[in-house]
C-alpha cells in the first residue's frame, strides 16, 4: 500500500485525536451509570486512526487487557492474530487496523469469575462519535454476540451460530451499505469445542477472513 493512501488531512487527524482523548479520560460508567458503577478505576482501551482499512469489534476489555492498556494481549489475541493472517506488528498498526470493542472499559467479572457484558453506557455514547472518522474501512471484523447485535442488526440469526454460518449473506447484505461485516465467534480457547463442532468454519470461513484482511490492509 502506498503511503499517500494512509495519509490524512491534518484537521481531521486533530479532530479524530481529541475525540481519542474523551473517550480515554471518559469514566461515564463510573460517574453516571446506568445500573451498578464500575467497580474499579476506569481505564477505556481504543486503537484507531482515520486510515484505518480494517476494523475490529470485540466484547470488551478483559483483566490482562485492562491490566496492559492494549487490546488483545492474551492468548485470545495470538488466535485471534492466527485467524486472520497477521503478526503482531500488523494487528497493532493503527494507521491501518482499528480495534474498537463495544465496551471500551474492563467492565469487572461476575460470582464465577466470567467477564461481564459491555458496559450499556459506552456503545450509545461514543460508537455513532468513532465511526463517522473510519470512513477509509474496508471491512468489520464483528467477534461475538455484542458486536453481531449492533453491526447486523436484523441480520442477526437465532444464535451465534446460525449467524456465524450465514457469512456470505451477511456479507452480501452488509456490502450494498458499507464495508462488509464479517461475523466471528470470540477467539477465546473456551471455544474449543465449538470449533471441533462446526469444521466449516475453520474450512471455509478462515481462508476468506485471511483474503479479506489482506486485501483490506494490503499484505
């Protein structure tokens, strides 16, 4: 890719900057919940850059992540990086791979030490203020259930698999609008046997992930 094509007008480079800079200082979920406060300091984790081609849309940040400021860095994120063709160095080039989950705050874990869902007071808030930036994408990685409910949707079938399975109508449908969506269980090794159980998806699924990324992000 050549590098004009990462290249941005300065005053949205700036404009993009300060909204980055909110959304770290932001502790809505602290302050003014909706429901119980956070329980611990917030610490929202963002990556993203106007020129982003590609972006990721997880759950929210766990306690490694919470822990490192840096989405991914656990063995969800070595799976994550193996489904999708890249090495580190790429997943964590902003100027071309954006990472915005749903929830951008670790939002604590539950009585048997699962996290909880994304804070509700985040998506609402700043997801219709980001995406208007990443006008550059040119696809959705949506991984798991949250992020299949807002990119799809009524796209969205009876369970994550069904939706998974329905890849390339998602993708058609999604497509005609913007950059397509593709949907993705969570990395997460607790997903073992789902993989084991559905082999299309590694068979068919996988290669075109890998097709899209690189074609996204040139590479």
């Amino acid at each position: 890719m050549a590098a004009q094509d990462l290249e941005e007008p300065a005053g949205a480079a700036a404009g993009f900057d300060a909204l980055l800079a909110s959304i770290r200082s932001c502790r809505v979920c602290r302050d003014a919940p909706r429901g119980a406060p956070l329980p611990h300091e917030p610490r929202p984790v963002i990556r993203a850059k106007p020129s982003a081609r590609l972006c990721i849309v997880g759950q929210a940040p766990g306690t490694r992540v919470h822990a490192s400021g840096l989405p991914f860095t656990d063995p969800s994120g070595d799976r994550l990086r193996s489904w999708m063709g890249v090495d580190r160095e790429t997943f964590y080039d902003d100027a071309r791979v954006a990472i915005v989950p749903m929830g951008f705050c670790f939002p604590g874990q539950d009585a048997k030490g699962g996290d909880l869902p994304p804070r509700r007071e985040c998506a609402p808030l700043w997801r219709p203020q980001v995406f208007p930036h990443l006008r550059q994408l040119r696809a959705i990685l949506a991984i798991g259930l949250y992020a299949h409910a807002y990119h799809l949707g009524p796209l969205v079938r009876g369970n994550l698999t069904d939706t998974v399975a329905a890849w390339r109508e998602i993708m058609e449908a999604t497509a005609r609008s913007g950059p397509p969506v593709i949907p993705l269980p969570h990395p997460s090794w607790r997903n073992n046997s789902w993989i084991r159980k559905n082999p299309w998806f590694e068979a068919e699924l996988l290669p075109v992930v890998r097709q899209v990324v690189a074609e996204a992000i040139g590479g």
